[in-house]
C-alpha cells in the first residue's frame, strides 16, 4: 500500500507541496536536482532530476542531502528511490558491461542464465556486485553507510548496439547484438557499513 502511494506521489509532480514535508535543491553541473520525503513515506528519500546526472552529480546531491536531513547521528530515513537507472548514464552502462562479462547473465536470450531466476532478481544482484558504483560506496562509507540496492523493478534489455551507438565506445568483447539490462526503477536500503548487502 505504501509502494502504491508512493508512485501515487511521483505521478503528480504539480501537487508536490501536498507530498513533500522536506526538501533540498541542489544546482549540479548538469541541472538542478532535490531530495525529498514525502509525507506519506517520511523514511524514503526522493532522488528528483529533469535531466540526466553522472555519478560525481549524484553523489554530491546525496552528501547535501545528508548534512541537511542527519541530525545528531540519527537517520530518519531507511531508503532513497533514485528512479531510472538510465538517469545516471555511467552506471546504466555499468551494469550493461557487467552483464555483459557475467556467466549470469544470457546475452543471447537478454535474460538471466537460470531459468528460474528474473531479470529483476539479476540485474538486483549485479548492481549490488561489479556494477556498484565507486562514487557511492565511497560516499555511504563517510558516513558509516552501506546502500544496498534493495529493490528493482521493470528492467530494460536493449541490445549493446543501441547502449553503445558509437561503435568506437563498444567494449571490446562485447558483441553489438549482446542483449543487456540497461535501465530499471532502482530504490536503496541504508543499513550499517558492516552489514552486507543480502546475496553477498
């Protein structure tokens, strides 16, 4: 039910007041981005954009956000959807290329190896394992974090072609008719920097 009134709120961008209880706008390189918590979920982080952020971006809306809303060591938020995943083209790439090298991974059929497994339980598994991104670990450590992705919804397989149109940025190996997951809905769960992500 939560879940439901979440998306309700990310529907409706022109009713935001009526949502949000908090939230922080950052000018990055790239646009202006803000956090939010929305009232009906105080626990969840809310990663805005209206434009596509590299990692150094993102980590740094995410160091703002946590000097303004940590206080006194506490964390009165769990979780931080950060919406698409090719919003953040660095790592949507990232995970094409780490799927791309996994046993896992079927880039034939663009699906995960076993037959029983999902594309969102992979494609959960290979952001938590070589596609997560250097920036984030780094960030989350500073403060005795670790962002774990939780939860994934509604992944893409695009072919390796379409990911890389320019054929000189094609990873060598990499077969321009390999399928890949490239996108997905993407949402972290913040826990202990000594607890490891589940699966791990």
């Amino acid at each position: 039910m939560t879940r439901l009134l979440l998306a309700i709120a990310l529907m409706l961008p022109l009713l935001d007041w009526a949502w949000a209880d908090d939230e922080l706008s950052v000018v990055l390189p790239e646009c202006t981005a803000s956090l939010q918590r929305p009232t009906v979920e105080a626990h969840v982080l809310i990663v805005r954009s209206g434009c596509p952020l590299s990692l150094q971006s993102l980590s740094t809306l995410l160091d703002r956000g946590f000097q303004r809303f940590l206080s006194d060591h506490l964390m009165p938020f769990h979780g931080i959807y950060l919406g698409r995943l090719m919003e953040y083209p660095e790592w949507s790439e990232d995970l094409a290329k780490a799927a791309a090298k996994s046993a896992t991974w079927n880039s034939k059929r663009g699906r995960p190896s076993t037959l029983n497994e999902s594309n969102n339980q992979r494609v959960r598994l290979l952001l938590n394992g070589s596609a997560y991104p250097h920036h984030l670990q780094t960030l989350f450590a500073n403060y005795q974090l670790r962002a774990c992705v939780s939860d994934v919804e509604k992944v893409l397989v695009y072919k390796a072609k379409d990911i890389f149109p320019d054929k000189t940025t094609l990873p060598k190996g990499i077969s321009a008719k390999a399928r890949l997951p490239v996108d997905a809905q993407i949402w972290l769960k913040l826990q202990p920097l000594s607890t490891p992500c589940a699966d791990q």
